[in-house]
C-alpha cells in the first residue's frame, strides 16, 4: 500500500491543465455567486440554493484541480455551514458517517495484509493465473466484481473486499498513484465493474429491490429476480465491454506486462517471484484468516441473526476486522504501521456532506422534477420519450447521492409518465431502474467511489470524463436494446 | 379459574379506560371528514387561520375546533356558507376548542372559520453555532378528537419579501410543497391517509429574508468575488510556477 503514499516532486502543467488552474478560482467563485444571488426559484428551500451553488463551485475546483482536493473539500464545510446550505452539526457529523469509518477500518485492513505478505501473494497468485497482461488483470477483474454480486448484497462491501487486491495487483505492475495509466485504469473500471454488475443483479442492491416494490404498487406489474436479471445482465455485459474498451482509448496502459526486478534489479517472471515467496508464514496465515472470516461476515450479511442470533452490519465488520489487526496474539499490525490517506478522507468528508446536502435541502429532487416537468414527454412519441427518459434517469446521480432518495423519486415520476403517455409502464420503469446504480461519475456519487478514489490512483476529472463516456455509451445500448432485445423478452 | 394478580390489576385497567373514553367521546362527538388549514399575514407578526371542515356534527348540533395556536381568537365562523353567531370557547377535559352551534345534527357540514393568532410569525428564533440566526416556524397539529380525521392539510403563506430557509420537518422532501401565492411564499403539507386518534401532523421550519436579497451583503459578496479572482489570476498568469 505504500504506493498510495508515495510523494513524487509534481511537474509544471501545461496547456488546458494551466488553463484549468489559472481560471479554475474565478470560475469557481463567479459560478456560486451567481447561484447563491439569484431568487431562489420556487419550490426551493433557500436552503437547496445554497447547497447546489456550494457543490457547483466544488466540482469546478475538484475538477480544474486550482486548489488541492483536500482544501476543496474543507472549503465546502465551511461555505455549506455558512450559507445555509446544511447545518454545523449536520456537515461535522458526515465525518462519522460509516463510509467514512469503513474506508479507515479498509486500510487498516490493506495495511494489515501487506505488512504480513498475504496481499503480495495474493496479487501474484491473480496475477500469474489470470492476469499476466495488463488487458487479462482488468478483464479478470471485471469478472470477480459479477461473481461476488451475487454472493455479497452490498456495493460498498465488495468495494473495501477488492481495495487490498487491487492496490497491490496495482503494486505488482509498479504503477504510482497520479501517474500510472493502468492504476488509473484499473481503479477506474473498479468503480465502474463495481456499480455496473449490480444492476445486473436484482438482490444486489437494496434500492433496487425497493424500485421493484414500486413498480408493483404504482403500476401493478411483478417484476422477478430473473425478469431483472434477463433485461439487466445484457446491457451491464455491454456496458462494462464498453467501459473497458473506452478506457484502453482513454488511458492505454504504459505497462503490457507486470515488471518484478530483484535486488540486483535483474527482471524475473511472476512464476518465480511467486515461487521465491516460499510457504506461508505464521503471519501470512494470521492475514488470511482474518481476511476470510471478514469476508465471510460480509458474504452472509443477510443470515447474521439466523446464525448469530444478531446483526452485524457491514462496516461494523469492516471495524471489527481491523480491531483483530490490531489485538495482540491475533494480529499483527500497529498504529505506525499503519497508512491511511488522511487527506483523502477529509476530501470524502467534504464531498460526501456536499452531495448528502443536495439530497437532504430537496435540491436534487426539485432538480428532478423540473426537468420531468419541463417537456411535454407524454406528446413526443415512444422511443423519444424512452430515450429521454433513460437519459434523465441515467444522469439525474449526478445530482443525487443517495440512490435511495433517487429511487423514491425517479421511479415513481417514470411510472406517472408512462400512464401519462400510455405506454406500458414497466417497459419505461424497469429499464430507467436499470440505472440506479450508474453512479459513476464523481467521488461522492456512492460509498464505493470514494474508496477507489481514495487510493489516489485518479482525479476528479479522470473520473467525469469516463464516466460520462460510459454512461453514454450505456444510453446507447439501451436505445438499440430498445429495438431487439427488449422486445425479445418482451418488456416494450 | 384463577387469576393472578398481575391479570386482575390489567383487566381492572382495561376496564377503567373503556369509562374513560366513553365519558370523552360523550364530550366530543363530532367527527371530522377533512380539515384543512390555512395561515396568512395579518397585521405586525399575527397571522389569521383559515380553516376548513367538513364535519358530521354531535348529536347536539356542536362542532369542535380544535385550538392549536396559544392565545388564538375565533373571529367568524360559517355553517354551509352562512355565518354562526353562537360559538364560544370551551374545553373537554383540559382540551381547548372552539365550540360551534351548527343547527344540524349528525348529518354533514362544511365549517369554514376565520381564527386570528398573535404572534404566529414572531416565534422563536433559531441561533446556530454557525451561520445565520433565523426565525422558526413550529407547528403541529395533533388530533385530540376520539375519531380519525379522513384528510389534512396545513398552508402557511409567510411575509412579503420571506421566504423558506430550510425544512427540517416533515423529514421527506417528497411530503412538502413549497410554492408561491400572490407574491408571497407558502409551505403546503398534506396528510392525505389521514390522522388517528392522538396522532399529529408536524411542520418545522426557518424562514426570513435571505442574505442574498441584501444590497450591501450582495456587493460584499460580489467585491470578494471580483478581488479574489483578480488576485489569483494575476498572481498565475504573472509567472507563478502552476503545479
């Protein structure tokens, strides 16, 4: 993990990056200014004016990187606290927030496994069977995120279960933080493997289960877990086809091959820096129990109470996994030892309160609404009104951190249209649920987002971009499975 | 059989509390179909409340509106559009209420009543640790009756030049309206399954005039801007080293 920490002397920026530096400030402050002096518009809380002007300027600077991301991020609390945009307690309290807590217990964790050498055996052990080019390691890792969709119910669980192995898959082809393409790559198709496979999987995702149960209330029609799956699992196959195709075209990957170099820095193969790890040590064999047995709480999740006669949520393990590190006999990690990003998780605190701000004012609600509600959608004609709806509901987590509150209000809205159009409401609402989990776009989107973000392989920017041209290119698939297979199974 | 004692003194209890609502129902036995209300600016910080009722009244003729607001004054009061003269203030057990003569009994009613309510928009005022001290508006109406109130709803049209700071009740963005009556700003909040017995309706918020409708915090506001980014983009483009 000490590749997260590695400080590398930054070069001069050059060209549109200067540019984004220089004019990053000015634009930054003139765009809240101008959101935060304008009336506010009716039907908004003064309250949600002052938490979107708070996020638009933080995302001009996340994105334009003009001051450090960690100073963005303290800029929000302060700003958000004071104009209104959420209350002091509310802002300091996302500190405590259990994303917070789960990345911090997941790095003790990461720490933990390669202070002992099980993470650098594992990764070796990935890498020389699947993942011995730099293009198998990323489809590879494509692969495990739909496997354990289907055995771990939560997106953030699986997130902080893969960071260990990814970081030092990331170790292992020697790519640094900020300037590695492949580390780059690599963390970015984590967030999106991660977020796109759920979709595929109805149980894989609570709001997902909760967007089934209104399309049954609003509009009568059962929607099964192998409805879902038929309709999902096509499009999220081509999705992440998708992401990685326009990742390789984005940020070719400067390594081919994994380079392991010993000490008289001669190269040698993965087969034989896997052999020369020899057995396990003891303190191996501490790692992997603890890391088992932490995932295996995690793989049960929904079983605790059957087994236990209590609940054990996840962070909560999370915790308890990185307390085991710590205990003398069973661990064998200490404090020193341990590297976490504390910038980065003061950059999450922020942006998570900027997001959870938007969400909790009714701004990204109204948001919603507005555009719903600013086209005559019933009128424009079936596909059109597919498209535009797959679109909005597709992009609307840019405004939206919880996918729960997006779900209360998408899926309904999407519902009431379709009556509106008359067109068969589950062929409009279950693809637009298809989308729930498209949170790829920015850090504080989703839990898992921030965890990959917090590894410092890619910026902000890195991040909107991609996502964006994934997202695109998902509304595509979407708009040609209009036409073949959804009326193959029969949805429209 | 045999009962402990445990079961005596429950049964005793249940028994006990079946007089009790008897003796209260006997009190107030109008039921309540829909209620609405609706708060305007009056003079200073008074409000008036509108409300409306569709009511079955007892079966003396008497409807029962319910006092939520402290020192509330009933001003008018109509019947199926025409005025009631007889009304009075009354309390059922410690419960305050307008008491309405109506002349029908136990068939439907529409009840419309003007109530005046000083001091409605001069109530407490929040004081964060930071940020702006605002004034608060917190208001719950709680069903005291001994029937389920059908619907209800509450609109509270604020002052001139006020608008909704933030809502901290209810807790769902998608429970309230906020919208905009003749020029004024108004909080709308609907119950549409209804109020149970001792069940209550709560809205909470601060409201005010915003500092962006200031002048001289505008200009404070649009200085800073207008300095800060002088200075940074002098300071970049004049030969700064960009990392």
């Amino acid at each position: 993990m000490s590749t997260v920490l590695n400080s590398t002397k930054p070069a001069e920026k050059e060209g549109l990056e200067k540019w984004m530096k220089i004019l990053g400030i000015p634009v930054a402050l003139i765009l809240f200014g101008g959101l935060i002096t304008m009336s506010t518009p009716v039907g908004m809380s003064f309250q949600g004016k002052a938490a979107i002007a708070t996020f638009a300027m933080a995302l001009v600077l996340w994105v334009t990187q003009a001051i450090p991301t960690y100073a963005s991020a303290l800029l929000v609390i302060v700003v958000l606290t004071l104009s209104g945009g959420w209350n002091e307690a509310a802002v300091l309290g996302v500190f405590g927030y259990d994303v917070i807590w789960l990345m911090i217990a997941a790095f003790v964790i990461t720490s933990g496994m390669e202070k002992s050498g099980f993470a650098r055996r594992l990764a070796l052990f990935i890498v020389s069977k699947f993942g011995s080019t730099a293009k198998k390691a990323l489809i590879s890792l494509a692969v495990v995120n739909f496997l354990l969709a289907v055995v771990v119910p939560s997106t953030t669980a699986r997130a902080a279960l893969l960071l260990p192995i990814t970081l030092m898959i990331c170790q292992v082809y020697n790519a640094v933080p900020g300037r590695s393409n492949f580390g780059r790559q690599l963390m970015l198709q984590e967030v999106h493997f991660n977020n796109i496979s759920t979709s595929a999987i109805l149980t894989a995702t609570a709001p997902q289960i909760m967007a089934v149960g209104y399309i049954k209330d609003l509009a009568g029609a059962d929607v099964s877990w192998m409805t879902w799956f038929s309709a999902g699992m096509p499009i999220a196959v081509l999705t992440m086809a998708a992401s990685y195709f326009i990742g390789n075209l984005l940020y070719r990957s400067e390594v081919q091959r994994p380079v392991i170099q010993n000490d008289s820095g001669s190269t040698k193969s993965l087969a034989e820096e896997y052999k020369d790890l020899g057995p396990m040590t003891a303190i191996e064999k501490k790692a992997l129990c603890i890391f088992a047995f932490t995932v295996f709480l995690w793989c049960t999740d929904g079983y605790h109470t059957q087994m236990f006669g209590f609940q054990v949520s996840l962070v909560m393990v999370a915790v308890l996994s990185a307390l085991l590190f710590y205990l003398p006999y069973v661990g064998l990690l200490n404090w020193k030892e341990t590297k976490i990003p504390w910038e980065l998780m003061i950059f999450s605190a922020g942006a998570y309160a900027g997001g959870l701000a938007l969400d909790q004012s009714g701004a990204a609600a109204f948001l919603l609404n507005k555009i719903f509600g600013s086209f005559d959608l019933a009128s424009i004609g079936t596909f059109p009104l597919f498209m535009v709806v797959m679109f909005v509901a597709s992009f609307s987590h840019m405004v939206f951190t919880s996918k729960v509150v997006r779900t209360v209000i998408l899926i309904p809205a999407v519902v009431g249209i379709a009556m509106q159009a008359g067109v068969n409401p589950i062929a409009l609402a279950l693809p637009a649920a298809l989308t729930i989990c498209d949170s790829i776009t920015l850090p504080p989107h989703c839990k898992p987002n921030l965890i990959f973000y917090s590894t410092g392989y890619f910026s902000v920017s890195n991040q909107l971009v991609y996502g964006l041209l994934v997202l695109l290119a998902k509304w595509g698939i979407m708009g040609v499975a209009y036409f073949t297979w959804f009326r193959v199974i029969g949805l429209v | 059989m045999c009962l402990n004692k445990l079961t005596r003194i429950v049964l005793l209890a249940m028994f006990t509390m079946c007089f009790s609502v008897a003796v209260y129902a006997a009190g107030n036995g109008s039921i309540v179909k829909s209620y609405s209300e609706s708060f305007i600016p009056a003079e200073g910080k008074d409000a008036v409340l509108n409300i409306e009722m569709k009511v079955i009244p007892d079966h003396e003729g008497n409807v029962y509106i319910p006092v939520n607001v402290d020192k509330s004054k009933l001003a008018a009061v109509q019947v199926n559009g025409k005025a009631v003269t007889v009304f009075k203030d009354s309390k059922i057990g410690a419960v305050p209420y307008f008491q309405v003569k109506t002349g029908a009994s136990e068939e439907p009613v529409k009840v419309t009543g003007q109530i005046v309510c000083p001091n409605f928009f001069g109530g407490k005022k929040s004081n964060p640790s930071t940020g702006i001290p605002t004034q608060v508006i917190s208001y719950q109406y709680i069903n005291k009756s001994e029937n389920k109130i059908g619907s209800y709803s509450v609109k509270i049209t604020l002052p001139a030049g006020m608008e909704p700071l933030s809502v901290t009740a209810p807790k769902s963005v998608t429970n309230y309206e906020l919208g905009m009556e003749g020029g004024n700003r108004t909080f709308y909040y609907e119950v549409k399954k209804g109020i149970a017995p001792s069940g209550s309706a709560a809205v909470a918020f601060s409201y005010g005039v915003p500092f962006s409708e200031q002048t001289l915090i505008l200009t404070v506001i649009w200085l800073l801007i207008s300095g800060i980014s002088g200075v940074v983009i002098y300071k970049r483009l004049g030969g700064e080293k960009i990392v």
